[in-house]
C-alpha cells in the first residue's frame, strides 16, 4: 500500500530537493497532456492533464522561475497557467467569446521577467449569416490576474511571437519580421524576409511554426529557396537557408548553408550561437560562422521539434510520434530516449527546455 504513494510523491515534489539547476523538458501530447521530463535522468517525473484541451496543448511556455507554465488549448482558442508541481491549472482565458470566434495558432509568447503573455490573436465576427474577417492583432495578458492589459492591430500572417531579451519589443515572423514596441505596438521596422536578396534568390519559402530559442535566445527557421542563375532543371540551383534572430542584439540573418536535398522542419541554435541543428527525417549540424553544414544522421523516424540542453552538449528531438531522443551535440550520436506515457503523440507541438533549481 506504502509504495502507490510513491509515483504520486514523486511528481507532485519532482523540483521541491534544493539542488543545483538542472534542465528538464515540457512536452505537450494528444490530446490533452503536458509532460514534464528530467532531462539529466532521461525519465518523466510528472505527467499533467489539462481539461478541455484537445487536440493537443500547442504552444507550451516555462516562466522563469520554471514553476508554472503556459500553453494554448481547445484549437488554440484558449491558453492555460498551470502549477508545474501540483499540475493545477491555476487560469484559464478563452480568447472566443459570442459573436467572435479568435485563433492564436503558433504567436504566444511571454516577455523575460515573466510578468505579460503577448498573444496573437486572428479575430473572425460570427454573424448570422455571413462570417467577417477583423484585423489581427496582438493582446497582452498580466500573468498574475491573467486579465487582458491592452492590444494592439499587428500586420497578417504572423505566425511565430518572441519577446527580445529586454523585453522592449516584440518579433513577429510573418512575411517580413516585424519589429514593434512591446507596450505600444508601434511598428518599428519591418526586416526583409520574403524580399530578401531578389536579384540572387527566388522568394524564400520559410518554415515557421515551432518556438524554440529559451536555451540561445536565438529564433531560429529553416527556410528553402532558389539561385534565379541557374537553370530549374539543375538541382543544385535549390538551396536551404536558415533565418535566425538574436532576441539579445537584435540582428536577424539570413544564410545560405547547404544545397537543398532534405528538408528540415525546425532549427535550434546553441546557447554559444555559434552551431545550429536541424531536424525532420535526419538530424544535421551546422556551423553558424562558417553558413556551412558539419555533419548529418539518419533518423530512426521524423521528429519535428528540436531543442538545445542549456550546457550545449545535448541536442533533443520530439513532436510528431510518443518519444523524445537526445544526441550528443559534437558527434551526433544517440544519447538515449524519453517514451512518453502511452506513446502519446506531440504531433506539431513545441518541446520546451527550462532549467530550474531550488
């Protein structure tokens, strides 16, 4: 009898010994599952079901204390704070309300010290006979009271949100990245992303769905396009690019680093910003100095989220199937392997990294 307490113990106090910060990862899982796991021990210490959820929690994020986080549910018309070590959910905001109906998709995101989730919201008027499309925008919640502050019209197609590391704007990656005041919503300038380098690349196409960049502060995207030089029917004259914004500098690149041969669904910068890995059917490293690929491995199937251990040494993989794996970040070698709770699916989802400590 003694030893049925012990899974419950272990969860509800998984963070509670004083040790020194360790990194550990949420996992969002169909359909209604956030997963917490202890990275340097490879296992899951608390698995937590959000109500109301389905089909998955989307966009996950760890405050910086790592003691709660947030995550978008119910097709992303609803976000959610939950306490990491009770697995409470402590609020619940649901962005629809009669006669709109309001999507966030992938553009959450909560500003460094903690205190506002900026959310970015596509707004639709339910009338009775006929929908109407409103203006997009971007609303920013009080993480205490979870009451809504303000909000502000921001240009379309924004998919992923990142605040910069002083928290004085926010980054909007849509057809351009959208620089603007993180109180006002002024746009301060737009960087060029589909527009980038005519006379040499066809229109990027860029892959931006995943947030990724707590370990580097580096948004990092894959992006694919097409030397206008070469002939179509030369396979080399396709080419594989990666976007990356420095949250901290505030410079965004974009570079060339390999011909196109696989596709990538998302990158991961290391926190010395000096590599980047990619990840889909193979994983591959490349270095950032240099714009050029290091080395790359097959995958035993396709994982689409990848994440970097605060130290470097680890590169993670989730999303798509029920488990997580880590390489080791120089030789790209299986490290080892995290099954989630029954072999639940993160499908699109965001892995998050966090460290915490005492």
């Amino acid at each position: 009898m003694r030893m049925s307490f012990l899974p419950l113990l272990a969860s509800a106090a998984f963070l509670a010994s004083p040790v020194l910060a360790k990194d550990f990862i949420l996992a969002p899982a169909r359909p209604d599952k956030l997963i917490v796991v202890d990275a340097e021990e490879m296992k899951v210490v608390n698995t937590i079901t959000v109500q109301d959820a389905g089909p998955t929690p989307m966009v996950p994020i760890v405050a910086p204390d790592g003691k709660f986080a947030y995550s978008t549910v119910n097709k992303t018309e609803s976000f959610v704070k939950i306490d990491l070590d009770s697995g409470e959910a402590v609020a619940r905001v649901d962005l629809s309300s009669d006669g709109e109906r309001v999507k966030s998709l992938f553009g959450f995101a909560l500003s460094p010290d903690g205190g506002t989730l900026a959310v970015y919201e596509s707004p639709v008027k339910m009338e009775l006979t006929h929908f109407e499309v409103q203006p997009t925008r971007i609303a920013l919640y009080d993480t205490e009271t979870m009451e809504r502050k303000s909000s502000f019209e921001a240009p379309r197609q924004i998919t992923i949100l990142a605040y910069s590391t002083d928290g004085t704007r926010i980054y909007g990656l849509g057809r351009s990245m959208h620089v603007m005041d993180a109180v006002s919503g002024e746009l301060i300038e737009d960087l060029p992303i589909q527009s980038w380098q005519p006379e040499t690349y066809s229109q990027p196409d860029v892959l931006a769905v995943w947030s990724q960049h707590e370990s580097s502060d580096v948004l990092s995207v894959p992006f694919y396009t097409a030397l206008t030089a070469k002939d179509p029917a030369d396979p080399e004259a396709y080419r594989t690019g990666m976007l990356t914004m420095d949250l901290d500098s505030g410079e965004m690149d974009m570079r060339e680093v390999r011909i196109m041969d696989v596709f990538y669904f998302s990158t991961a910068v290391s926190p010395d910003k000096t590599r980047a890995f990619g990840a889909y059917n193979v994983l591959e490293s490349f270095d950032l100095q240099e714009d050029k690929s290091i080395k790359r491995v097959p995958l035993p199937h396709s994982y689409y989220s990848v994440n970097v251990s605060t130290d470097g040494d680890t590169v993670w993989l989730g999303g798509a199937l029920g488990d997580l794996a880590a390489y080791d970040s120089e030789t790209l070698e299986k490290k080892g392997q995290v099954d989630l709770p029954g072999n639940a699916s993160m499908s699109l989802a965001s892995v998050r990294l966090f460290s915490r400590g005492d």
